[in-house]
C-alpha cells in the first residue's frame, strides 16, 4: 500500500503539469500525512519537511556543480569548444562521412569538460548541423549522431550526473568518476561504428584531406583544451584534490584559457555567464533538495525494504537482476527526465544493489548510463528536443535519426551488464 500511495502521488502531481521537484514536493507531503494516519513511525511536520529539504541541498559534493555549470559556460564562450572541433576536423574530417567522426570524437572531447549532455549538444549542434547540411549529409541522421555522442557527457568525468547519483547513493564520487572512463569511451565508439555503417550505406560525401602544417596547427590551438581533461583525472588519481576541488580548478583553468590566452571570452559577457550557470545550478538544485525529502519518506517507510522482497527471487542472481533493473530504468526512462529518475530511484534501488552484493560503483555507472540514453529518446528526451530545436526539424525525423545510435548504446549497455568486468577492471587499475 506505501508503495502504492507514493507512486500514485508523485505521477498524480505529474499528471497534473506540476514541475517535477513539486511534484516530488508533494509526494512527500502526501506520504507523511499517510504514515501519520497509519502507523506512529512519523506524523506530518512541515518543520520537518523544511528541514530535510534544506539538509537535501546541503553538501559539499555538490558544490562541483554549479562550477562545473560554469566551467562549460566559460568553455563555449571562450572559444575551447570551436577548437576542439577543428582539432577533430583537422584529423578525421576528410574520411568518408567524416563531420560525422568529427561530432563522435568532439563529444568524448567536450564530454571530458562540461559534463552536461544538454550543453555539450547544443554546443556541437550549433557549430556541425550547418556545415553537415551544407556538405549535402542527410540533417535528421547527423542532428541524431550529434545527440547520441551529447549523451556521453553524463558518462565521462567531469559528470554532473554521477555527482548526483553519488551523493543520493552515497557512493565515492571519485571512483564513479574514474569508473566512467571506459564505458564512455565504448559509447564514442560504438556510435562511430553505427556512423560508419550508416554513411557507408548513404553514400555521405567526402571532404578534402587538411595539410599537415594546417593539422598541426589546430592541434596546437587544441592542446589546452585536451589538457583540462588530464589535469582533472590526474589530479584525482593522485589525490591532488576532490571532484569539488577539480570543479573549481575546471572553472578557473577555462576562465583562464578563454580570457588570456584565446581571448574569446570578454568581461562585459561575464555576468550573463554566470548568471547561466546559476539558474542551471538552482534547477538542478531544487530537484535534489526536492527529491531528498521524498528519499527520507522512502527510507522511512520502508520502501525499500518492500522492494528488496518483491526482487528477492533474482537476489541470488546479480546478472539477471542487473537485467531487470536496466530494462526498467529504460522504461521509466522514456517517461522522466534524467535527475528526477535519478533522485527518485537511487534510494529505492540502491538496497537491493546492495544486498544482492552488487558493487554499487558499477551499479551507478550503468545506472547513469541508462538514464542518460533516455534523453534521446520520446517524448520527454531533452537532448533530443534541443536537437530539434538547433536544427530545426520535428521529433519524429530527429527519433528516426537517432535510432541506430540509440540501439548502438543500448548494445553497449546490455554488454556491460553481462560483463561487468569491463567497468571493474579499469577501475581497479585506476585505483593503484
């Protein structure tokens, strides 16, 4: 019946227009007046619900958002972006359907500096879409790979995404950062290979061959750029500093980068930059602190405990369950929006993760990973309605578009369910 009433009232908010974090809001309400009216575990307290939406929003971890928000604000402003895709125009642009290898390799690029799925595609979008329309490729096919490779930015570290899974799981940000390396890069490939097949089969023209003083010049201008990456990784291998600290460290080296040394960036843009990232940090803000009051009803109703029995037959099973609960996520993927699915799942997930002695490191990667695959898909896909809206076409020619790579990350994601080690391994090498 708890289960009953909570998701009844959270979809009912939905239902309604309420605004997720509301809704969530809502929920929370409605699920302690019920506790209180059947059993003495808790009884409404609106002190209670400020407090505990006041504690959601209270964390050290999440100050690396809002700096990150700001990193990619300063990256796209600065000039870093524009040169990271002349860098990969530089060496895979003259292949056959090279713009398309030139988004593939610029989303790992960027996907390593913002972390933001919707910033990184509007970013390549705004810059390829007009010269792949240009260059005769078919627009609904490149606006998809460009939202497919947008998608990976969740996934490689700088992750706001798995920032906030970490903080609702309570799960090392560092080794989820870490952990993410690889199953990115697998996500860059496996869309390239579907791009491959795809403009083999279309025919996508060919562009000519740069020359070799050219290629290293724009290799040159691209050096800082690639260097925030390894700095940040490194940094936390090493242990220089935390994923907060390496937020801040991104925004000044980018701050840096783009006012003194690219000077693209300009004082008088300054203000309507950070009052960007602002209002993105307050969005993604709220919603945590929204969610963190329901996860506290969660826990208090003993939710999942419930849901902990319900899959007890697969406990025994960790390959089976991981099955389960990734075709579910997928489900309710094509429904939600990435950090809602996220805050209100993660508390009712991580527990059977747990006691089926799944390492929630692992679970949280493929966890991000399938959240972030939902934003590509309809009708509420973010990434696939800012890839509509930047290139102007409908939703049903950008889905088309986008399906080969939305199965090719599926691929991925199903291989490493049936093959953790692929995440695990990586991680214990990076952990030395």
């Amino acid at each position: 019946m708890t289960i009953a009433v909570f998701v009844l009232s959270l979809l009912g908010g939905m239902a309604i227009g309420m605004p997720i974090a509301y809704a969530l809001l809502l929920c929370g309400v409605v699920l302690m007046t019920f506790l209180g009216a059947t059993s003495n575990v808790v009884s409404f307290d609106s002190q209670i619900l400020a407090q505990r939406f006041v504690d959601g929003a209270d964390s050290f971890a999440l100050l690396a958002v809002p700096f990150f928000v700001l990193a990619g604000e300063f990256m796209n402003a600065g000039g870093l972006s524009r040169r990271i895709i002349n860098l990969a125009m530089a060496w895979v642009g003259h292949f056959r359907g090279g713009l398309g290898y030139v988004a593939v390799m610029a989303a790992i690029i960027m996907a390593s500096l913002s972390g933001s799925a919707v910033a990184d595609t509007a970013a390549l979008a705004t810059l390829l879409i007009p010269m792949m329309r240009n260059a005769g490729y078919n627009v609904g096919r490149s606006a998809g790979l460009i939202a497919a490779g947008g998608i990976i930015a969740p996934i490689i570290p700088p992750s706001i995404g798995l920032i906030v899974f970490g903080v609702a799981g309570n799960v090392s940000i560092t080794k989820l950062f870490l952990a993410g390396i690889v199953p990115g890069i697998l996500m860059g490939v496996a869309i390239a290979i579907a791009w491959w097949l795809v403009s083999k089969r279309e025919n996508v023209p060919m562009q000519p061959p740069m020359p070799m003083a050219e290629r290293l010049r724009y290799t040159g201008e691209g050096l800082l750029a690639l260097a925030l990456p390894v700095i940040i990784i490194g940094g936390m291998k090493m242990g220089v500093f935390t994923p907060t600290e390496a937020a801040v460290v991104a925004a000044v080296f980018s701050f840096v980068v783009g006012m003194f040394v690219y000077r693209e960036l300009k004082w008088n843009k300054l203000y309507g930059l950070i009052l960007s990232a602002g209002k993105t940090t307050a969005v993604v803000m709220f919603l945590v602190a929204a969610a963190m009051v329901s996860a506290w009803l969660i826990t208090v109703a003993n939710i999942p405990s419930q849901v902990v029995d319900l899959l007890e037959p697969l406990l025994d099973s960790p390959t089976l369950l991981m099955l389960v609960m990734m075709v579910v996520i997928v489900i309710v993927g094509t429904a939600l929006d990435f950090t809602p699915t996220v805050l209100i799942l993660t508390p009712v997930l991580m527990p059977v993760v747990l006691k089926a002695g799944i390492d929630p490191v692992y679970f949280g990667v493929l966890f991000i990973m399938n959240n972030a695959i939902g934003l590509i898909t309809p009708p509420v896909g973010n990434v696939l309605n800012v890839i509509c809206g930047v290139a102007k076409i409908g939703l049903d020619q950008a889905f088309k578009g986008v399906l080969p790579f939305l199965i090719a990350h599926l691929v991925v994601l199903f291989a490493l369910v049936l093959f953790p080690e692929i995440v695990t391994v990586p991680l214990q090498w990076w952990m030395r």
